[in-house]
C-alpha cells in the first residue's frame, strides 16, 4: 500500500516536472539565442590542407598555396583563411605545451628550445590573410587511428601523443590563439569515437582507450549531451582568449550526435557528414546531409558540408561541369568556401571556377539564407535562395549522368506568373526572360545558376521560408533524434561495400522545414495545401529577427501528415517576450485558423506551437503563408 503510494507520488513529480520543463522550453525568451560570436557573419572563404595533401604538409605548401591565393586575386575575393589540417603536431612535451614539427615547420624553432607558429601566422598576417590550426575534441586524433603513415604522425611515450583537446581546453586554446595567434581552429572528434578498449592499437598499449561518446552509425547508442559538453568547453575557451572575438569555431564531428541539432548554438562552422571524396556521389551525399537544413544555419553559424574538391577527381580540369555544379551548390548552401587543392599547379580554367564573383556573392550574401528547396526529386533539384536586395539565387541541378529537361516556373522563385522574370546566367552572364514558366535543357550533371529578378508574390514583405537566415528553430519539438533518410547513400570509400549498406545516420529528421513538413511531405491543414509555409513538430518555439517589419501573419493548424492526432496545438506569436496573437486549441482535421498581430517596433518575434499537454512524439504542425509585411 504504501509502496503503491509512493509509486504515485513519484509518477505525479516526474509528470509535473515534464509540464514544468515543456512550459520552460517554450516561455518566449525575447532574445535571439543562436550562436553569434566570433567572426563568421558571413560563411568563412579560403584554403585547407587536408584534400590537397593530407598528413604530408610542410610550410612551403602552405605558404605556396597562400602566395597563390594572394597574387591569382582570390584573395582579394574574400579567400583569407589558410588553414592548417592534420600533419603538424610533434607530440605533447612534459608541461603539457603541444610541440610542432620542426622538420616540416622550420620557422617554429625557437632559441629556447619550445616551438612556435607565431612566425608562420605573422607571416600570413602580414600578406592580409588569417591562420587556421587543427585539433580534436579527444586526446587522440583521427590519423592517429586511422592512419597507417606512422612517420607523420605524433611520437613518444602514450602520453606524449596524447595531442588532443581533452583535458587540456584551455592550455591549448590559449596557445594556439593568446600565444601563436591563430584565427580558426577546426576541431576533429576521432578521439571520442574511435578508441574503445576492443581497439588493436589500444589492445597493443599504443593509445589509452577512451569509451566511445560517438558511435557513427546510431544515435541511440551516442552520448549527445556529453559531447555537447565537450565542444561548449571549447566555445568558452575561445570567448576567454579571443577578447577581440577574432575566431572562427568549426566543429568537424560528421554530423553525428545529432550536431545537426545543436551546432547553432555553439560554434560557427559545423560538418554536417563524413569527409568529402573527389567522386560524383560523395560530392551529392555531402551536399543533401546539408540541403534540408536550411532553417538550422544563421548569420554566424553555418552548416559545413566539408570542404571543396574542386582540382581532384570527378571535380578536376577535365570535368568542369561537375567543378561548376560542385562550386555552384557549395555557394547556393552558405557553405564555407574552403579549396582543398595544391594551388601552385591549379589551372587556369580551374582557378576561374573559384574566382566567379557572380557565384561567390551567392555565399557572401549578407542577409544569410540558404538555399531552399524549391523542387525536390532524386533527379533534378531546384533551390532558390533570398538575396539581401531581394533578388534571388537559383539553382537547377541534374544530378544524373543523363541529360534532361528541366522547368523553372515562377512560383519557384515565389515570383507572379504573370510578371517577367530576368535570369542573368552566373557561369555565362546572359541574360534571359521569361513569364510564367521556362524550359531548360541541362547536360549530365549540369547546374544552370541565375541571378533572377521579378515581381515578389509578397511585394512588401517576404514568407519565413524565404528568409531562414532570420529564423532559429530554438525549440524544433524533436524528442527523439531521428536520422534523416533523404541523404543520397554514396558508399563509404574506406568501408566499400563491407558490411550491409549505408544506412541512414544524420540526426535531422523531424526538424523544422521551409515549404514542407518536418518529414519532407508538402504542407497542408484539412486538405488546404501551402506552397509557402514553416512546417514543425507541435510544442516548438521558432525566433525570427523582424527587420522593421510591422505585421505577421500565417494560416496554421495541424498538419493532415500527424499521426498521434491526440492533442489539440495552440499557435502563440510574442513580440520581445511578449504575447500578442494566440490561436484558439486546434485538432486534427479542423480548418487553418489565421493569426496575425502588431510588430511594428518589435526586434524578436517568437511563433510558439504548444500541444495541451506534452507529448512524447509530437504532431507535425503547418504555419502556412507565414510572413512579414510591411
Ligand atoms: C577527419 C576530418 C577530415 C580531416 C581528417 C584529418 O577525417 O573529417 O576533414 O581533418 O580527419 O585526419
């Protein structure tokens, strides 16, 4: 009896406790809360070591490739970061400071026997370009693991080639930006993953097992919150020693523990799938575990689809349509623009690929919005991205090694059929026109990019979905991360076909979308469908930053794809933290209800969908139409 009592009194606390937490979560905040220190307002341009020349890097490549940058004019394009990747460490000396190669780093000689980049960095400082280092969440890296070139990598005792971060956050930070005055660093995560105790390398005492956080392959069997923890210590350190906020934070953990999720909150850069390989189909796996993420990346957070292959393979001077699709998507998506290829021999048809101003001012847009899907099949895609003047990017992408026809309409573009539409074509320059709709023919593989102009179906405002770069999903609604299945599964060029198949495995499924629902359905409440429209899960809270705007609006109900149907959604829209619309309860099946309210004067908007008590896997919901007017 009286355990019986006690059973209930605890089920009562923790029900409380879930209510208390789901009104928490979503109470408006008033504050913007996606990641915006350091210096990346716009997605970071330059140059990696890594594809170029993997572990064998010396300070003539880098510099190369840096004077390259610098005298081609790319530099002055906005390429500036010079990255180093994996290959520079010596090991960790008896005080704990990392020592560098000296063989391949001469200039890090010091008279007092300690070691030092400041020469290099000084050095690309003074040629106008910014440093970038490489290191890694665990104590061992992903070459120490992974890598059979032993003579490249970290010597000494077990401990000596501890290089990592862990446990030394802050004495590393503070070397590589305080004292060698590094801009970037990247930060790997092989070290958290790779090195459990089953490990040959580990079995033969070379590294200290670590039990795995990550486990690539399931996210019911990842750490989420411990990793997270992790990356959060080193987004502190940067703030401490970076006062000036100089720094860029690239997170380079593929993707997995659900960093899709939560990488906007903690750093700038944020790799969204395992590495990029000079193969057609990698380039499109890597570019799909981005496309649908465009609600998921702001001004000062970007989604990383790894870095450019343009130079090498499937991407080299005898594919210059793959190159230009290559290039074309990068800058559609507001990747970082990061060449991986050994300049000093690029050709001049390649180095013009890099160069075209029309696609990089794509990337460098300064309102900040990925490209949304606009027309989405396994075969031909268009995206078409908001640009700040209110012009728009568009993309149309033959995937296939066919070639095929292709039609962009108006609605496309969120442009009036009955309006011209201008295409200036970004690879050739012409210009073209059209109402209505416009035929294409494109070659195996082609993306045809245009800049377009036309009438805007909303003349004086724009649909969130036109602007992502202005909206943070804070609060998405995903209980449990879902890996997405859309992702094109290109096989794993060191796995081949060993095993069964890839599978799915980047959380994201369930997110918040632009033009369709969380699972990639099109939009629609009680059979009223909406070309236009955020589509999220129920008890989720969305930020918008209302430049100047003085009305929102949006038709909104539960989506007609839930499936638990159970609980009725009330839509709130608060004005800097306070209430200002809110929808009567709605189920499933019932008609979309407008909202609308007064945010003249307002800097956040917040659109809340709460369900009447929390659920353990919400709905999907519609904000159909969802604007801001003037
Ligand atoms: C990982 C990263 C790559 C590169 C290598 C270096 O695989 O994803 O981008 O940094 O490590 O070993």
């Amino acid at each position: 009896m009286k355990r019986g009592f006690r059973l209930l009194g605890a089920v009562a606390i923790m029900a409380l406790t879930a209510t208390a937490a789901h009104a928490d979560e979503l109470d408006p905040k008033g504050e913007w809360s996606a990641y915006d220190k350091g210096n990346a307002a716009l997605p970071p341009m330059g140059w990696n070591s890594w594809n170029a020349f993997a572990l064998e890097i010396d300070e003539a490549k880098v510099i190369g490739s840096a004077e390259t940058i610098v005298t081609s004019g790319l530099a002055a394009k906005g390429y500036r970061y010079i990255d180093l990747d994996e290959g520079w460490w010596a090991r960790r000396g008896g005080d704990g400071r990392l020592v560098i190669r000296t063989d391949r780093f001469p200039s890090a000689i010091r008279s007092d026997g300690t070691t030092s980049f400041r020469p290099l960095t000084d050095k690309l400082h003074a040629m106008g370009l910014k440093a970038g280092i490489y290191s890694e969440i665990g104590r061992n890296s992903c070459g120490q693991i992974y890598s059979e070139e032993k003579a490249s990598l970290p010597s000494g005792t077990v401990a000596e080639r501890e290089v990592g971060l862990y446990d030394h956050v802050d004495q590393d930070i503070g070397l590589y930006f305080a004292e060698w005055g590094f801009d970037l660093i990247k930060v790997d995560g092989c070290g958290i993953r790779g090195l459990p105790e089953s490990n040959p390398r580990v079995a033969a005492g070379e590294f200290r097992a670590f039990a795995p956080l990550i486990d690539s392959d399931s996210l019911g069997r990842t750490d989420i919150p411990a990793v997270r923890a992790l990356f959060g210590k080193v987004a502190d350190a940067l703030e401490r020693y970076n006062p000036d906020n100089d720094f860029v934070f690239s997170l380079c953990i593929w993707g997995s523990a659900d960093v899709r999720s939560w990488a906007k909150n903690v750093g700038n850069l944020s790799r969204t799938s395992e590495d990029i390989f000079p193969i057609w189909g990698r380039m499109l796996f890597n570019m799909d575990s981005t496309s649908r993420r465009a609600l998921y990346a702001q001004p000062g957070s970007w989604n990383d689809p790894d870095m450019l292959y343009i130079g090498n393979g499937d991407f080299d001077a005898d594919h210059l349509t793959e190159a230009r699709t290559h290039f074309s998507m990068w800058a559609m998506l507001n990747a970082p623009l990061i060449i991986g290829y050994d300049l000093r021999k690029a050709a001049p048809e390649l180095m013009a690929i890099l160069g075209n101003e029309g696609i990089i001012a794509l990337d460098q847009d300064p309102a900040g919005n990925q490209a949304v899907l606009a027309y989405d099949s396994d075969d031909v895609q268009i995206y078409a991205k908001t640009l700040a003047d209110g012009t728009k990017g568009v993309a149309i992408l033959n995937r296939t090694s066919a070639p095929l026809d292709a039609v962009l309409t108006a609605e496309h573009l969120k442009f009036l059929a009955g309006a011209d539409v201008e295409l200036t074509d970004l690879w050739t320059g012409n210009t073209t026109r059209f109402k209505g709709e416009q035929k294409f023919t494109l070659a195996p593989r082609e993306t045809l990019v245009f800049k377009a102009k036309g009438k805007r179906m909303l003349a004086d405002g724009y649909y969130l979905s036109e602007m992502p770069g202005s909206v943070n999903p804070a609060v998405d609604g995903v209980t449990v991360p879902q890996a997405e299945p859309m992702t094109h599964r290109a096989i794993l060029p060191w796995q081949s076909t060993h095993g069964n198949g890839e599978h799915p495995r980047y959380g994201g499924w369930g997110g918040a979308q632009a033009d369709a629902t969380p699972y990639g359905e099109e939009l629609a409440v009680s059979g009223r469908r909406f070309a236009s429209g955020i589509g999220v899960l129920a008890n989720s809270r969305l930020e918008i930053r209302n430049a100047g705007y003085r009305h929102f609006s949006a038709e909104v109900g539960v989506d007609d794809s839930a499936r638990d149907r159970s609980e009725p959604v009330t839509f709130s829209v608060y004005g800097d933290g306070k209430l200002l619309a809110r929808s009567d309860p709605m189920r499933f099946g019932e008609a979309p209800a407008k909202i609308e309210a007064d945010v003249a004067g307002v800097k956040l908007v917040e659109i809340v969908a709460r369900s009447a008590t929390p659920m353990r896997f919400p709905d999907p919901v519609t904000w159909g139409n969802a604007a801001l007017t003037r």
